[in-house]
C-alpha cells in the first residue's frame, strides 16, 4: 500500500501561516493527499493553505484560552480514531509543533522522528533524513511499524512554492474533554516589539559575533542590517553573555536562515552556528582569524579588523 494520505500540522501568525506550514505543504503535496490541520480557527487561513497544497482543512475552532499542546494533540486522535487516520503527519520544528508531536506520541504510542531536513516515500516506506554532528554527516531512517508516521522538520528545509488547489472543505475538529491535561489556560499572549523584516524571511542577514568585543558595538551590526534593509542577527556566544536576545540568535538552538545574502561580522563559525546559517545563498565573512571556520563556507572572505572594516561598510552604503 502506497503512501497517499498525508498531514501537515499548521500555523497561523498574524493571521497567516506561517512559512514554515507552507513549506511542509508544498513538499507533502508531492507525496500524497495533503490535508492541514489547524489548532485554531482555520477557516481564515484555509484560502492560503489550500494554495499551496491543502485539499481539505481540519480546524478545531477558537481554543477558548486552552494550551495548544493538549488540545492539538487530542483533537488529532480523535479524528484518527474516527477511522480518518493519516499515513504520515508531518510537524514544523516550532514549539507548539513539538508539544501537539510529543503527546500525540504517547496517545497513538507511535514514534516520532524529529530535526529532519527531508522525507520520501518508497511504496508504503516513508524515508527521513537528519543532519547529524553538526551538518557533517546526513543520517536516513526508515519508518517501520504501522502509521501514523509523526515526523518534525527544521525550517527552511524546503522552499515554499504555492501550486495547490483552491481551498478545500474545512471540517470541524472538536477538542475531546481534557481532564486534567486541560487544566491550564492561557491568561496573557506577550509579543516581542520588532521592526523591519523578520529574521528567518529576511532577503539580507547581518549577524555579529564576540569578535565585536562589546555589547556596545553590535550597533554597527544594526545599522548595516537596516541600510540594506535586512535583519540583525547574532551568534549564540553574545546571546548567552546577555548582548542581545535570544530571539536573535542564528544557529542550531536558534533560528535557521537562508537569505541571499549573510554577512559574518566577528564570528568565528562554530558548528553550532554554521548549522543555521550555511544554506545561505551568498555569505561574506569579516574576521581578523584567518584560520576562522568560518571562511570555509564563505564565498567572500574579508580578513580584517572588524572594527575598522564595519565602518568603512557603513560610510560605503550611507555614500550611496
């Protein structure tokens, strides 16, 4: 029996998916049937999820204050058990994606496959592919057992593409009664202040290391970022030393970028970092170490100062 019915697990931010569902739908409607399920209100972004894949849309409706992670995954076993049951759910890497994956684990008792970066289907095989060490080696596991598959994908793994249809059917997926898994609710949503593009969607990334010395001088990261109408982003070092939030971190705990343009300011390219950043389509280096790893995924490598080859770059874009 071949691979056909196949789960997306998607997002709404600001009223619109988030890029992350869109990629995994236009990479499932490659597989199989694509349907999406949304914890939420799915009836307003069913429109866009059908574009890009989506032939119907499973939605549980407002969560009236309840934790996604309980409802989600309840939710999904209930329609499974209701004889609707996927050959494979595929989840974003998000932490609501995580939460809805684990629990519904242990509902289905299924195992999950997470930090994937592809998957394919031989016949009734449903093939994973995981980066390991750091990127180095790439690891392929094969589902065995019975469905349904639960599989978790790092963003950015796939490009986003619509090609789907018009939006399906938008069926109703009730929250079965939680008992004391429902006992928390949300009492305040606190959403981070930012400006210009986000960080994970921006065309250009300017990301600045500990070779910039000081808290201070990560304003020149800022100020090239918003010349050139990109994001700032940081390595996970002055994360940790408390320069910058955690929001801005570029690397394997943090977030996974692939704009077309990155520039390194004073990083020096640990494996951790370079996990989120080498899918870059053109990524520039700025490091007095020669011998930095960084320069070994660079396609320009500028050997300096920081610290005086910053300026210059900033009084070069102003000039223009």
């Amino acid at each position: 029996m071949a691979i056909d019915n196949i789960w997306v697990f998607a997002e709404a931010a600001e009223g619109a998916p988030t890029t992350a569902s869109l990629e995994l739908l236009t990479k499932a409607r490659g597989l199989g049937t694509v349907t999406a399920f949304v914890v939420g209100d799915g009836a307003g972004i069913a429109p866009a999820l059908g574009e890009y894949g989506a032939a119907k849309v499973y939605s549980t409706g407002d969560l009236d204050g309840k934790l996604p992670g309980p409802s989600g995954a309840a939710a999904m076993q209930a329609v499974i058990d209701g004889g609707d049951a996927p050959d494979l759910i595929m989840f974003p890497q998000s932490y609501s994606g995580r939460d809805v994956m684990s629990r519904l684990s242990v509902k289905l008792g299924r195992t999950v496959l997470t930090n994937n970066t592809d998957v394919a289907a031989d016949g009734d095989t449903v093939k994973v592919t995981t980066p390991v060490f750091g990127g180095e080696t790439m690891v392929t596991t094969s589902f065995t057992g019975s469905g349904p598959y639960l599989a978790a994908f790092r963003p950015k793994s796939f490009e986003a593409e619509a090609g789907g249809a018009a939006a399906g059917e938008v069926v109703a997926a009730a929250v079965p009664d939680l008992g004391a898994a429902g006992g928390a609710t949300v009492t305040a949503v606190h959403v981070e202040e930012s400006t210009g593009p986000k960080l994970d969607e921006a065309a250009v990334v300017v990301a600045g290391g500990r070779g910039l010395g000081e808290a201070d001088k990560f304003a020149m990261v800022d100020d090239v970022a918003k010349l050139l109408q990109g994001a700032a982003g940081a390595s996970r070092a002055i994360v940790d030393a408390g320069w910058v939030p955690y929001s801005m971190q570029v690397g394997q705990t943090g977030k996974v970028v692939k704009p077309n343009v990155y520039i390194a300011a004073g990083i020096s390219g640990a494996t951790q970092h370079m996990v989120g950043m080498k899918g870059s389509k053109n990524i520039i280096a700025i490091n007095k170490d020669e011998e930095a790893p960084i320069f070994g995924v660079a396609d320009l490598g500028i050997v300096g100062d920081v610290h005086k080859v910053m300026p210059k770059l900033i009084e070069a874009l102003q000039s223009r």
